[in-house]
C-alpha cells in the first residue's frame, strides 16, 4: 500500500529548575510523492520538528542549566 501523506507529533519538556519546565510541541505533515519513501519523508519531518522545538525554547533557555526530556 503506498501512503500519500505522513505526520509526526513531537513534543519536548526542558526543566528549568525550582519546579518550573517548559513544555513545548509540533505537529507536521506532508504528503508523499509517489517516488518518494514514506519513511524517508517521516525522518525529515522529525528533524524539522526538533530544529523548530529548539529554536521556540531557546529565548526561555538562555542562561539556564536545563535538562531536556523527550515525549
């Protein structure tokens, strides 16, 4: 069965310290071009999903100490 499209959800918690986290998630999709492995287009998708989580955590993060726990 070829898939036409394929979505990921990823989500990150950094701890912040003093019982404070900061919670944050995406949810992607894109379709599959017949010529194209679902797969390979589910692993591109994680990675952008991660290069976004960071990038929207980074001004909560600068100058703390945190510890990532990924969902």
């Amino acid at each position: 069965m070829q898939h036409t499209s394929v979505g990921i959800t990823y989500t990150q918690k950094f701890n912040l310290g003093n019982y404070n986290s900061l919670e944050l998630g995406v949810n992607l999709y894109a379709k599959v071009d017949p010529d194209e492995e679902a797969e390979v287009v589910a692993e591109l998708l994680l990675k952008q999903a991660e290069a976004i989580v960071k990038a929207q955590a980074a001004p909560a993060l600068k100058g703390v100490n945190y510890q990532a726990q990924a969902h």
